[in-house]
C-alpha cells in the first residue's frame, strides 16, 4: 500500500482522543486516537487505501455514533486519518459534546 505524504494544515483543533472505533461492514475493531470537528485519525496495523469512503462507529463513554467518513491519508502499519462527510444533527450535536468535554480537559 501507497503512504500518503501529508501536509499539516488543519484548520479546526485536533485533540488526543482514546476511543473504540470500528469501520462499518468490515468487523475490525480499531482505536480512535485523535479527534476534531473536521475529522479523525484512526490507530490501524491495515489502514485502508487513501480516498476510500466509510462509515466509522466510534464509542466514547457511555456514547456511540456513527459518522460517514473518507481516508485522507495513510501511515503504512499505523492508521489513517480521515475526513468526516456531511453530518445530520444528532451526529454534529455528539461530536460537539465530545469536542467540548475535551476543550475543557484541555484547558
């Protein structure tokens, strides 16, 4: 598999983030380890291939959602980061919960 170079230009904050993921359909249980309003970075020893579109159910706490996603970038044996699609509120209204609770541990 190809790895993406990558050029950091985020424009909303990134923050460490530990949580259960799974891609959809695919049964493989991963690792959230970086969150943002944009997107995601997910720990994976088989990241899928860059442009690849999926759908992410993450668990964080006593919550779970799923959001439609695409692999910007990959990090061959060490996950991929990806871009979240169009959200419907209650997956915006999740991920601001989240974002929020780890703007004030990160304060």
């Amino acid at each position: 598999m190809e790895e993406t170079t990558y050029a950091v230009r985020r424009t909303s904050p990134r923050f460490m983030f530990i949580a259960e993921a799974e891609v959809v359909g695919s049964g493989s249980r991963s690792r959230v380890s970086e969150l943002s309003a944009r997107g995601c970075y997910i720990d994976t020893m088989n990241p899928l291939p860059k442009d690849s579109k999926v759908r992410l159910r993450i668990s964080y706490g006593p919550s779970t959602c799923e959001f439609p996603a695409k692999v910007i970038y990959t990090h061959a044996g060490f996950g991929m980061g990806v871009i979240f699609g169009e959200l419907d509120a209650q997956q915006a209204s999740t991920l601001g919960v989240w974002l929020d609770e780890l703007a004030r541990k990160s304060e």
